[in-house]
C-alpha cells in the first residue's frame, strides 16, 4: 500500500491509449483502492484505522446475515464444497504467496453468499471483499507447519444447520479477522498519519516530469484542471473570484 500510480506507465504496457486507463483508474479511486493528490499523482490508498473498524462492521453485518441463510438452505453437496475449500484456504494463509490465498478466500466467502440464493447480498460482500483485498497481500506468513483452523471451524459451524450457532461463528470469525487486520496495518496507520493529507511524488516521478517539460521547451506543462480553469479566467474574468 501507498505505491504510486502511473497512468502512463500503464498504459504503454498494456499497450492501451491513456484514456481508458485514466477512466479505469478513477473507477478503482471511486471505490476507496486508489487515491490521488494535485501535483503529487495516484497511490494505492493507505487505509485509516477508522476504515477499518468500519469495513469489519458492514461485513459483520452482511456476512451474519449470509451465515443464518447458509445454515437454512444449503445443500449437502454446497456444505462438503465448503468444507474441502475452508481446509484449503487455511492451508494457504500460512504460505509466503499471498496472491492464491486472497483469491481463495474471497471465492470461499462469496460462495457462502451464493449459497444463500439472494442475489444482491452476494453483489454487496463481494464488492466489500474487494475493497479489502490489498489488505490481505501485506498481513505475515504464518507457520507452515501449523496452519490455522479459522474457516475450517466457520464452515463447520454453519453447517451444523443451527442458525444461532452460525451467526456466532460468523460473529467471532469477522472478529478475528478485524483485530489481525489492525494488527498488521499498524505501521500503515502510521504512515498515513504522518504523511497526512498529500503525499510527495518519488524522485524518479519528479525528475521524469522535469525531463518532459524540457524536451517541450523548458515550459511546465500544467495538469489539463489548471489549463482548463485558466482558459475560464481568460473568458471570464469573474471565474475563480470570491464574493466581497
């Protein structure tokens, strides 16, 4: 978290024009994944301790809900799927590769949902998984050796068929997850706090910018808000001008 963004680095890799990767961008900023600053660029945004406390609550919320449908309508054959998915994601949270365990752990709680037959509450947690999936790549490799239960006991719960039962399983299982999120985002937390509202462009961004604003004459090249509030002034002279 907090690396920067270049839209045109992107672009001629993907060997796409600017604009689509500015619209995808700004989709990814508009749900919290991004953030940008005037003259400083885009990063993946660093969450505060607020976001998230706030995102295991909306989860708590959804997800208990999921687990009382779960425990009522699952089938026996989506309760065994469930069961051979959860022993493989524990597996996984304690290897090095993050990248497999995020994908298998959203797909195991979004099957869960699924399996609730209620389509916009799996649209909802899927969309809030995916806010916190940058979240997941940093968290510490546990011990191979010893890997841990927390969604083998999860599943095992809402399969008892006891809708008391899951709800509390699912309670306990978002807690879980909320106290060695804050955990690991800690040093963030920090980062954020001390880089406040804006953040500085790397010293490889400023020096490419100034190389491009040499080889167009040694003029700076204004980002395309500033060019375009200045064409407004020129129009208009009231534009830009505060009330006496």
């Amino acid at each position: 978290m907090g690396q920067a963004i270049s839209r045109r680095t992107i672009a001629a890799e993907l060997g796409m024009s600017f604009l689509p990767v500015t619209e995808a961008l700004l989709r990814l900023e508009f749900e919290g994944l991004l953030e940008s600053r005037p003259r400083a660029g885009t990063r993946v945004r660093i969450p505060s301790r607020e976001d998230v406390l706030g995102h295991y609550l909306v989860r708590e919320a959804l997800e208990v809900q999921a687990g009382l449908l779960f425990a009522q309508v699952a089938t026996v054959a989506e309760r065994a799927e469930l069961k051979k998915m959860a022993a493989r994601v524990d597996i996984l949270s304690a290897r090095s590769d993050r990248t497999l365990f995020v994908i298998l752990h959203n797909k195991l709680h979004q099957r869960i949902a699924e399996c609730t037959r209620c389509a916009a509450l799996c649209d909802v947690i899927e969309k809030t998984h995916a806010l916190a999936s940058t979240w997941y790549c940093i968290t510490r490799q546990l011990n191979p050796d010893n890997p841990p239960r927390w969604h083998r006991e999860l599943i095992e719960e809402l399969c008892s068929g006891n809708s008391e039962r899951a709800a509390d399983a699912v309670r306990k299982h978002i807690a879980l997850g909320r106290d060695y999120a804050i955990e690991q985002l800690e040093p963030y937390f920090k980062l954020r706090e001390e880089s406040g509202e804006t953040f500085a462009r790397s010293e490889r961004a400023v020096a490419t910018t100034k190389a491009s604003d040499r080889r167009r004459g040694g003029k700076y090249s204004a980002p395309r808000t500033e060019r375009r509030q200045a064409r407004s002034r020129r129009t208009n002279p009231r534009v830009g001008r505060t009330s006496s």
